[in-house]
C-alpha cells in the first residue's frame, strides 16, 4: 500500500505552485498553513480546478481565493452550527415535554420499554436504544450540575434534565422508537409528518456532528434525500427528469429543514447571516463567479427568497 510521506511548509507551496495556484506571499501562506492545516485548505481546492478529474488550478486562482473559501466554509458551518444546536434543544425539549406529561417524570417510568415501539421487529432496538441512555445517566449522571442536583436530592432525573446528557444522535435513535402517535404529537408541533421528521432528524443529526468535528461542509451531501416540499415549487427550483436539482440532499435541503424547525425570526437571522458572508466571499473570488459556489452548495440562485415564504 502506497504511503503518504511528511512534506515541509516549503515543499507544501511547491506542490500548490505546480498545480498552478497563485502564491504572491509565500511567508504569509506558509503561516496560514501551519495554522489551519495543509490537508484541510486543500480541501477547498475542487471548486477552482480546471476539470473535476485534473488537479490543475483555474489559470490565475490565488492563495488568497483558496483561503478565501476555507474561510466562508468555517464561518458559514459556525452559523449552522448554532442554529442546529437551537433545533436540537428545542426539540429536546419538545420530547421531553410530551414524554414526561404521558409516561412520568422518573426515569423508571418514562424508560420502561412498554412505553415504546410494540412492532417485534424494534424490540432489539428499543432495549439497545434504552439501554444506551441508561449508561449514559450511569456514566455522566453525576458530572453535570443538574442531574447530580436531582439524584442528590430527589433520587431520580427528569427526562428534560436527563435530555442534556444525549447527542443528537441518541435523540434521533430515541425518536425512531417511538410509539406511532408519540411520534406524531411530537411532528405535528413543526407541521409535519413523522417520517418527514424522521428523515430531518436523521440527517441535521449527520451535519450537527459535521459540525462539530470542523468537517467541509458547504458542499456536503447525503445520501438520504429530503421529500419535495412546497418551498421548492414557490421557488421555481428547477428540474432534470422531474427531478429538484437542488434542496435534496445538498445544503439548500438543510436551508430546508430549518425553515420546518426554527422559528420565523431565527431562521430569518440564519438567511441573513450566510446572505453576508456569501457577498464577503463574493468580494474576495474573482476567477470564479459566485452562482458556481451556489451551486456547489445546491443552492438555487433566489435561494434567500425562502425567508420571506410563509
């Protein structure tokens, strides 16, 4: 098996050079590797080369454009970031609620396995799936103020304590094991249908962890797509064998979802958020022009238009 070999700062920049990207300060883009990481500026490359099979730059792309990118890719993933952090709390909180309201607020009640999923096919997964939160009250039960402060004083964790001890990830599998009409309570509160809600969970709980991990993340795509919503219809998206060519499993979808699950003014925020970084961006490319980018996120050329749907 062929092995990677350590390369210098110097030799870093020769390789960039070869390829053609335009360096005019080799000490500035040396420090600027050395700080952010060789392996993930180059990451940026794909959208500046000359064919998606070469690795040759655009004749004329700068140092200065890479970077450019890398730059609106963390500060777009940040604001993603804080936005899927609010979804979810609040759908945390949501769960929690109407849990806690039907089952009780001890964990001995709300975790008992006949207050979920009956179907025999996810009897193995509703143990496996309850059993992991268990631990995880086990594990960390008495490293966070709140649920030390509930089982020093009162001998159990409510479940809207215990939320702030799971992942994202574990709030999806929570959700999977729901009885059908917990579920539905819970996707009527966003106006949708639960497995729509299934299917955004899934998959902002993917772009959460994304996140997290400083993955790229502006052209991301997943392999579960989005059903057609009326937002792609009221935004004209256009099609390719009666198919969306954006807002299915590209980033324009997440835009999507959280349009379903903040409310009106935090998604207004978001939209008008990422409307200024990309014009920050837009300012700093010039070998290519900014509906490339657009469309390298999935994003339809009217895509801020969606805040102002109702």
């Amino acid at each position: 098996m062929k092995s990677k070999e350590f390369k210098t700062l110097s030799e870093q920049i020769d390789i960039l050079k070869n390829r053609g990207l335009v360096i005019n300060d080799v000490d500035k883009a040396e420090g600027l590797l050395l700080r952010e990481n060789y392996f993930f500026i180059n990451g940026y490359r794909h959208i500046f080369m000359k064919s998606s099979k070469g690795n040759d730059f655009i004749k004329g792309t700068t140092f200065e454009e890479l970077y450019a990118v890398f730059q609106f890719d963390r500060s777009f993933r940040n604001l993603l970031f804080k936005n899927l952090l609010i979804v979810e709390n609040n759908l945390k909180s949501i769960m929690a609620y109407n849990l806690s309201r039907k089952y009780g607020i001890k964990e001995k009640d709300y975790l008992k396995p006949s207050n979920f999923s009956q179907d025999s096919k996810k009897i193995r997964q509703v143990n496996d799936v309850l059993n992991k939160i268990k631990r995880q009250l086990k594990l960390n039960g008495r490293q966070h103020s709140a649920t030390l402060h509930y089982l020093s004083n009162y001998g159990y964790v409510p479940l809207w304590i215990l939320v702030k001890l799971l992942t994202f990830g574990m709030i999806n599998e929570l959700y999977s094991i729901l009885k059908p009409e917990d579920k539905l309570v819970i996707a009527e509160y966003y106006n949708l249908d639960v497995e729509t809600l299934t299917v955004y969970i899934s998959i902002l709980a993917n772009y959460r962890n994304l996140c997290a991990h400083e993955d790229i993340v502006y052209e991301h795509k997943t392999q579960k797509e989005i059903l057609d919503t009326r937002y792609h219809r009221e935004l004209n998206i256009p099609t390719m064998n009666d198919e969306y060519i954006y807002g299915k499993n590209d980033m324009f979808a997440v835009v999507i979802m959280l349009k379903y699950m903040l409310t009106d003014s935090d998604f207004v925020d978001f939209v008008n958020e990422v409307d200024y970084d990309l014009s920050i961006l837009d300012g700093r490319v010039d070998i290519i022009p900014q509906n490339k980018i657009l469309d390298r996120m999935g994003f339809p050329s009217n895509w801020a238009e969606i805040a102002r749907l109702k």
